[in-house]
C-alpha cells in the first residue's frame, strides 16, 4: 500500500501563515472564557502561547474535558464546513494564553491562498474526530475505569518522561482534572486511583503519576496501539 505524505506543517510556520489573516490578537488570563456552549461562532482561534481547555459542563454540574490545546493547536474548527453555527463546547484558558483571532469569512481568501493548508486544516479535523470517537469507545465499552486508564495512556504519551521505575506524567494533574478528562466525579478517579497504586500499577512522585505498568493499562482496555499523534491529551 503507497504511503501518503501528509503536510504537517510545524507551529512556527502555522503562525506564520495564519498571522496574514488574523483579526485580533487576544490576552487570556487563567480561567478566563474564551467563549461558552450555545455562542455564535464568528471566528476561529490559534494558540500563540498558554493552554485552552475545550471542555462541556453535563446537566449534574459535572465537567467534562474535550482536549488541552497546545501552542500552535486551532480552535474552532469543525466550524470550517459549515454555514455560520453555535459553539458546541466552552473553551477556558487553562493558564495565562495568548491566542489570534481569524473572522470566518476570511476563510475563503485563506483557502484559496494556502492550499497546502487547507490540507492541514482538514487533517486536523479528521484527527481531533478519531481521537473524539476513542475518547467515547473507552468509556461507553470500559467505563470509569476504561476512562481513566486511556487518560492516563494520553497523558504518558503527551507528557512521558521515561524513568528506571517506568513512565513519569510530567505535569500536575488534580484528581478533579482527571475525572473531567473522564466525565465522571472525583470520588470514582479517588478509588480507581487507590486500587492502581495498591497493584503498583502507578505511584505518585512529587504529586506526579508514575506509571509503573503501562502495558497493563493497555491490555485492560484492549489497547489498539494507534498513532502516537491521536493517542494524546491535546
């Protein structure tokens, strides 16, 4: 089978070009909202510096966490083929960012001018859909614990550093994070969380997990090894 050459453009030269056609450039304090659920969309959004968190509250008060967005990462853009629309999620900055505004209706002069972006453009909203639809296998086919143990594979893969002992998730994360990342409350991540450590599955270092036996998480919930660039957080 011929492999294809996707163009996987890096972030400097995403900004690069997407900088021509942007409206605004914005300051988000920490936990500022970029925009909520049922918001008209006007534009759509590229990281410059920071972390935006897509995220949808459910109808018991509980959060659930989408996807972190990176510098570099775009926001908004399943909007691209669709007549004007509402925001299907709320988009909160994680830590203080720094993001561009680009209007919509700059999008045809975009498309017509960087072709080999918009290639990207639509590769990244056919990746964002597979992780999408893992995210909801894991959890409709394993549950809770099918949840947390994908979660923590992401994180391993977007934040691993490999130890002697095994692989350290290299940022902090409170066990109410990790229950937004799994739609479920922080009581449940408590007992789960308590029940790998009694294994020795992970351990916590320095308020840090530690996983000691990823390949167990794998084989819990039937792993099946897909790309490191879908297999993320962001």
């Amino acid at each position: 089978m011929r492999k294809l050459n996707y163009y996987s453009p890096s972030s400097q030269e995403k900004l690069t070009v997407l900088q021509k056609y942007a409206n605004i450039e914005k300051d988000l304090e920490k936990n500022e909202t970029l925009f909520i659920s049922g918001d008209i969309v006007h534009s759509f959004y590229i990281v410059l510096l920071g972390k935006i968190m897509l995220h949808k509250p459910t109808a018991d008060g509980r959060e659930f966490t989408i996807r972190i967005c990176k510098q570099g990462d775009i926001i908004g853009e399943p909007h691209f083929l669709t007549t004007p629309t509402k925001h299907l999620l709320h988009a909160t900055a994680v830590e203080r960012s720094k993001i561009f505004t680009i209007s919509i209706e700059k999008l045809p002069e975009l498309f017509s001018n960087e072709s080999k972006f918009m290639l990207y453009l639509l590769q990244n909203v056919s990746k964002n859909a597979i992780r999408d639809q893992m995210k909801l296998r894991d959890l409709v086919m394993y549950g809770k614990k099918g949840a947390l143990y994908a979660t923590l594979i992401r994180l391993a893969n977007s934040y691993g550093q490999t130890k002697e002992t095994g692989i350290l998730i290299n940022t902090s994360l409170t066990n109410q994070d990790l229950a937004n990342f799994c739609g479920t409350s922080r009581e449940s991540i408590n007992r789960l969380l308590s029940d790998l450590r009694k294994n020795n599955i992970i351990s916590i270092e320095n308020s840090k997990i530690l996983i000691h036996q990823l390949a167990y998480l794998k084989e819990t919930i039937h792993c099946e090894e897909c790309p490191i660039d879908i297999c993320t957080i962001h």
